[in-house]
C-alpha cells in the first residue's frame, strides 16, 4: 500500500511540475511577443530609449560608472543583465 500510495505521489508531482512548465514557457512567449510590441510602439512614436531611464542611471553611465548604472537600471525596471549593459552602452554614446 505504501509504494502505491508513494508512486501516485510521485506521479502527481510530476504532472503538477509539468503543467507549471508548461504555462511558464507559454507566459515567457507572451511577455516576449508584448515587449517587442512596445518596443515597436516606442519606435513609431519617436520615443528615444533614453527618455525611459532614469536620471540617476543615465548619469552614472556618463560618468563611467557602468556596473552601478546596470545595477541601478536592473533594480528600475527588473532587466535582465545583458539588457542592462546594452542600455548603458547606448547612453554612453
């Protein structure tokens, strides 16, 4: 009775865990296909990425300061780290 009562644990588990993945990868295209549509809006309004920073991380990448501006942006707006470093390099420019 324990190793029945042990495998429907376990194959529960799994069906659970697998519907989670599931729906986690089915959110990640959505958010993905949602950030390229506002990027795409941004664009069509002629609105600069620079203008959606804040002040505090545009002036420490002018400054130099890219690590505390990547972690500064990061904390912002929840980005990622390659995210943050491309933002930096364009608002050094």
């Amino acid at each position: 009775m324990d190793v029945i009562t042990s495998l429907l644990v376990v194959l529960v588990g799994l069906t659970v865990t697998a519907a989670l993945e599931s729906r986690a990868r089915r959110l990640d295209r959505r958010m993905t296909r949602l950030e390229h549509k506002v990027d795409l809006l941004l664009t069509q309004a002629g609105v600069p990425d620079h203008e959606l920073v804040p002040a505090e991380v545009a002036a420490l990448a002018r400054a130099g300061e890219d690590i505390s501006a990547m972690k500064k942006y990061r904390e912002a707006t929840g980005a990622g780290l390659l995210e943050a470093k491309e933002m930096v390099d364009r608002l050094k420019k």
